[in-house]
C-alpha cells in the first residue's frame, strides 16, 4: 500500500464512526441554519464575495469561533467569515478537529 494511503477498514470504521454521529446530531434547522439564517448569509456573501483564506469566490459564511449553540455568538456577525468551500471543508475542520482533540487529552 502507498504511503499515505488509508486502508479499507479505516474507510469502512471512519464511515461507521461518522453514521453514528450523524444520527445524534440535530438537523440544520434545529441547529438554526433557518430562511433567517440563509437571508443574513446571502447578505454578508454580497458584502463579502472572497475567501479570507485564499482569495477565491466564497459561499459559506463561517463562525470563526464555533457556536455550539450559543444563539448569542451564532448572529455575531464579528464571529463570521467568508470563506470557499474547499477552505471550509478541508483547512477549517481539519483544525476544528484537531482543536478538540487537544482539548480532549
């Protein structure tokens, strides 16, 4: 096997690991990803069309600081940064992960 590459079971423990979560995470409209929510994102993308982290066409409006919740830091539009895709899925929650992680130990 390459180096670097994942070997089956951990595709199939990773995926198991992810359906378990999924099922105890509340939706998107329970967690307040509402219209209200898609109207203020359309709003700051318009004022804010680039990726803070690499330039490119953003879509997604991030809480800097995860929210957990926290109604309060969810609307803080402080707390908010646009960024693309490839930079939020990737980067942002690589280092969410590894932040909770260190938390964790």
């Amino acid at each position: 096997m390459p180096s670097g590459a994942i070997c089956p079971c951990q595709i199939k423990r990773t995926a198991e690991r992810k359906a378990r979560f999924d099922k105890t995470r509340p939706n998107s409209s329970q967690r307040g990803y509402n219209r209200e929510w898609q109207k203020a994102r359309a709003a700051f993308l318009r004022l804010h069309p680039y990726c803070t982290a690499c330039g490119a066409r953003a879509q997604v409006v991030d809480h800097k600081t995860p929210h957990k919740g926290d109604q309060r830091l969810f609307w803080d539009k402080t707390n908010w940064a646009a960024l693309c895709t490839p930079c939020h899925s990737g980067a942002k929650q690589r280092l969410e992960r590894r932040l909770m992680k260190d938390q964790t130990q």
